[in-house]
C-alpha cells in the first residue's frame, strides 16, 4: 500500500514472538539459534517484506559492504605501467561484478602501505599474491574473506588460472609451424605468474631437448623489449612466445619489422586483446579471460559472505589460443582465424 511504513526489525520480532535480539541473530545467521526458530523469524520478515539494514548489520559486525582490492604494483610505478591494461581490465571487472550485488570496491595499494585492521573491508581479492601469504593470511585471522591465487593461504576463494598451460599448447604450436628453436619474453617482476610461465617452458625444453632461451625485461628500461628480441633472434630463436605486458610496444615493433622486411620469426602474445587490435594485424594470441576470473570471483566470494554456513570455493580458468598470421608457415592469407583452446579444437 502506497505510504505504508517500512517493516522494521521490531515488527518481525514481534510476529515471530521472539525478541528483536533473537530476530536479529536469527536473519544474520549469528549464534546457535534453533532451527525452527530462525525458520519462523525467516518466515516473519518474508511475510512483511522486511528487507534487512546491511550497512546497520554490517557495522554490528564490524565491517561494511566493501570489498578491497589488493594492488601492489600501484606502489611501484614501473611494474604498475607493465601491467596497466590487466589491472584496469581487473578493477572493470571487480567494480562492476561487486555493484551487482550492492557492494562497494576499494582499491588498496598493497599490503606495505595498508593497515587492514583499520578498514571496515567485508571480503579481500589479493591474487598473485603468493609474495603476500602472511598477509593474506592476516586477512583470514580477521574474520576477512580472501579470494586469492595462493596455494598455501588459508582463502574463501581460490583462484586457478593456469597461465602456465598455455606455454606447452604455443609452444608445440609453434613446432608445428616449423619453428626449432622457440624461446620466451617475459617481465623482469617477480610474480605467481612470471615463475609459472619460465617453469613450464623450461620443462617443455627439457621434454623437447632444447636450450631454453628466456629474455626478463626490465619494464622501466627504455627499449628493453627490443633489444631483449633482438638478443633472442642473434641466439637463434625462430619464433617468440611475448608475455611480458608491454602490448602496445610489441604492435609497433611488429608493425616496423614487416615494413622493413626483416626475417620472418613466428609470433604469439599472451594478451586477452581488449580492443581487438590483434585480430586486425593478423597476430597470435593467448587470451586467458582475466575479466571472466574476476567476475566470477567477486561473485564467489560475495556467496560466501552472504552464506550460512560459508564454503570455500575454487574457481578455474581457462585460455584459448587464438591463432593467426603470425605464427603461421609463410603463405598468403587467407583471412580464416583458428583457434584452439585448452581441451578443445576449431576451425
């Protein structure tokens, strides 16, 4: 009814012939209410229409409906720049997947130069955070829900993208086309990521019988992405698997060497390709849905925090490599994209 006053917690109590204390620990899940009772207390508040107060409850319980956002490259300008279009893709994607769900997403500059105790936060994402494990396992010892990469840490979420399964599926692809000597660029930052990427094409060389070649670039060097390449190509590298997060670099580079005609190596990027550019210039590409991941693990661990009991959850990635003209045999092209992810194939 039009002007009707909004049910209040009083009125649900009342109905339910409990007291509001009973009432309210039977709808946040608190204490060892008997079943019956919280089914009745539920029962009231669905008849009214109660809709609780979550800020209210949420400050009782000594955090509000915010969700922080570990990003520690914010405090190192350099390694911030190598990965700006991950981490906006991320904090696109954890903003709006915590808006549908009416919380809110702070941005926390790394666990040096933030103190969690003194932040409300209801739930925490730290991924490639294994660096970070006695933090994260600080945020657990809070009463934080964690959505983490890190194997060890005690998290609500676990998060499994399995970067490094893409280097096997480029690098026998790569085989395939022709290529005997592939080698791999990464960044010089030492992440979760980085150290899976160099171990697997590590022991794919050691399976394969060949000499790694891995170039680390220092993303604050001027030029270092070239020279690194150019380094790899003097060793007798064939073909580049380019991982390390200067993607707008590597366009230009590679838009250069085909103007100048100089030797054809065989090409692949791990870049979930934002903006399609790669498509349109005809390169290989690695996409592993980071944006997916982070979605759908805000989503996991707003479950959690909203769950009674809560149960930790794993949340698995996947990558497709989507190939193109440049790690292709030399012919012309004939416009078709093939792809292939891990665990199925298409033409």
């Amino acid at each position: 009814m039009a002007g009707a006053a909004r049910p209040r917690l009083v009125d649900v109590a009342q109905r339910a012939g409990v007291s509001v204390g009973t009432a309210s620990d039977a709808l946040a899940g608190k204490n060892r209410i008997p079943d019956d009772t919280r089914d009745r207390v539920r029962r009231a508040a669905d008849e009214l229409g109660y809709v609780p107060n979550r800020v209210a409850r949420a400050l009782q319980a000594g955090h509000l409906p915010l969700i922080g956002l570990v990003m520690t490259p914010l405090l190192e300008r350099s390694r911030f720049d190598a990965y700006r279009s991950a981490w906006i893709e991320t904090i696109g994607a954890a903003t709006l997947a915590a808006a549908e769900r009416g919380y809110g997403l702070t941005v926390l500059p790394g666990f040096a130069a933030t103190k969690l105790e003194t932040l409300p936060l209801a739930g925490l994402i730290a991924l490639d955070a294994e660096a970070d494990a006695a933090e994260v396992q600080r945020a657990a010892e809070l009463g934080i829900r964690t959505v983490t990469d890190n194997r060890t840490a005690t998290a609500t979420v676990h998060v499994r993208t399995d970067v490094a399964a893409t280097v096997p599926a480029v690098m026998d692809h790569f085989r395939a086309s022709g290529a005997t000597r592939p080698a791999m660029t990464t960044t010089d930052v030492e992440t979760t990521m980085t150290r899976g990427l160099v171990d697997a094409y590590t022991a794919w060389c050691a399976t394969h019988g060949i000499e790694p070649l891995v170039a680390r670039i220092d993303a604050a060097a001027p030029d270092a992405s070239t020279q690194a390449e150019d380094a790899l190509l003097e060793a007798g590298a064939d073909a580049l698997y380019i991982t390390a997060p200067d993607r707008s670099t590597q366009i230009g580079r590679i838009a250069m060497r085909r103007e100048r005609g100089l030797p054809r190596v065989l090409l692949a990027l791990l870049d979930d390709d934002i903006d399609g550019r790669m498509a349109s210039l005809g390169i290989t590409t690695v996409r592993i849905g980071l944006g997916d991941v982070v979605r759908r693990s805000v989503t996991a661990l707003i479950d959690a925090l909203e769950a009674d009991p809560a149960a930790a959850t794993r949340i698995d990635g996947s990558f497709t490599l989507e190939v193109r003209d440049s790690s292709l045999p030399p012919r012309p092209w004939d416009g078709i994209e093939r792809r292939r992810g891990n665990g199925s194939t298409a033409s």
